[in-house]
C-alpha cells in the first residue's frame, strides 16, 4: 500500500513540475514577443519626424516663386547664411520654417538641401536659403511678407530663379485731374453813376413893372 501511495505522489510531482516548466515557457514566449512588437506598434503610431516637404512653382503678381503644397509663398531672410538661421523664438512664430527635407515639384529648377536649426531640426533650403512661410499670409497667391524689414533683416519671396524682386507698390491716393473751377468774375463794366445833363433851372424873376404912385395923393382914395 505504501509503495502504491509513493508511486502516486512521484506521478504527481512530476506533474507539477512539467505544469510549471510550461507555465515558465508560455510566460517567457509572451514577453519576447510583447517586446519584439513593441518597437512596431510605436513606429505604427507616432508620425514621422523627417517627412519630406513638396515645394511647387507658382506665378503670383506675374513673378513665378516657391509656394508649399497649399499654395501659400515661400520666403527666405536676408541675414541668414547657407548653414544657418537666425530666425529663433518668436521670428519663428511669425515666420515658421519649413521642414527638411523638401522635394521639388514640376517647375522648381533650383537646388533643394537642408540645415540643421539651433533647436536640432531640419529646414528646408532652396538655392542656399532657408526657406519660411509667412502667417500674414492668410490665403494662397499672397505675398504680403515680401520686403518687409522685421525682426532684424528683410524679408524676399522665394523666387525660383533665384533674383530678388521689389514689392509692390502701394496704391496712389487717387486725385482728381480735372482743374479747381476758376471762380466767376463777370464781364459786364460796372454801371457808370448817372449824372444828369440837364441844365439847373434859372432862378425866375418877374419882367412887371412896380406900381406907379397915385398923382392925387392922400393915400389914394381921391380926397
């Protein structure tokens, strides 16, 4: 009996053993391959920090220049070099860089590179010059940004030849180019005063002869 009683706990320790060896096993195949997924799932959701950028060619105001895949003007600033920029901070709120690496679409001949941004970040460069947008912008074919001078330099449209183009002028005040009226003198001579040439009446004097004295006298009642 006692040999029956030992062979059954030997069975069952050995099956304890083989229990856990295959709980072990599973346990470890499910974290190799929670961790083998891992590095998937998370390339899977976060966006990519290098995706490229389409500049495109566009005529606005009858000069063709870089516009980004909206349609909006691309600028460049005239104390930036090759290799660097130096619009930081809130410049760069105003006049966002555009991310590298860019690639060109139909009509953009010049050549397209990258530099790396005081913050680690790539921008986009044409010819040699960082490229920007612009927020005055506020809808495509503007070109507001063009020769303005803020943040410590000039700012010029990106043209694709490269060459730098004058703003446009401001509209002129519109004046009237018909004369002031003249004022209204008349022609006419002033009348002339009206002197009379009629002679003065002369004075009137009577032709009769005085009564002659009474020859009887007496005072004249003839006694």
């Amino acid at each position: 009996m006692r040999r029956l009683w030992s062979a059954a706990g030997l069975a069952a320790m050995v099956l304890a053993v083989a229990a856990c060896a295959s709980s072990g096993s599973s346990s470890s195949s499910s974290s190799v391959a929670a961790q083998s997924s891992s590095p998937a799932a998370a390339a899977a959701s976060s966006p990519a920090s290098s995706a490229a950028t389409t500049v495109l060619s566009r005529t606005i105001g009858g000069t063709a220049v870089l516009t980004n895949s909206a349609g909006f003007t691309l600028y460049w600033f005239g104390p930036d070099t090759s290799t660097t920029s130096t619009c930081t901070g809130s410049c760069a709120t105003y006049w966002p860089p555009v991310t590298g690496p860019a690639t060109a679409g139909a009509g953009v001949t010049g050549t397209l590179g990258t530099i790396t941004r005081p913050d680690g970040t790539l921008q986009a460069t044409y010819d040699g010059h960082p490229l920007y947008a612009y927020t005055g912008d506020n809808a495509p074919g503007q070109a507001k940004g063009n020769g303005l001078n803020v943040s410590g330099g000039v700012w010029h449209e990106m043209t694709v030849s490269g060459s730098i183009v004058a703003p446009a002028p401001a509209a002129a005040p519109v004046h009237s180019s018909a004369p002031a009226a003249a004022p209204v003198h008349s022609s006419a001579p002033a009348a002339a005063p009206v002197h009379s040439t009629a002679p003065a009446p002369a004075p009137v004097h009577s032709t009769a002869p005085a009564p002659a004295p009474s020859p009887t006298g007496g005072g004249g009642y003839g006694y």
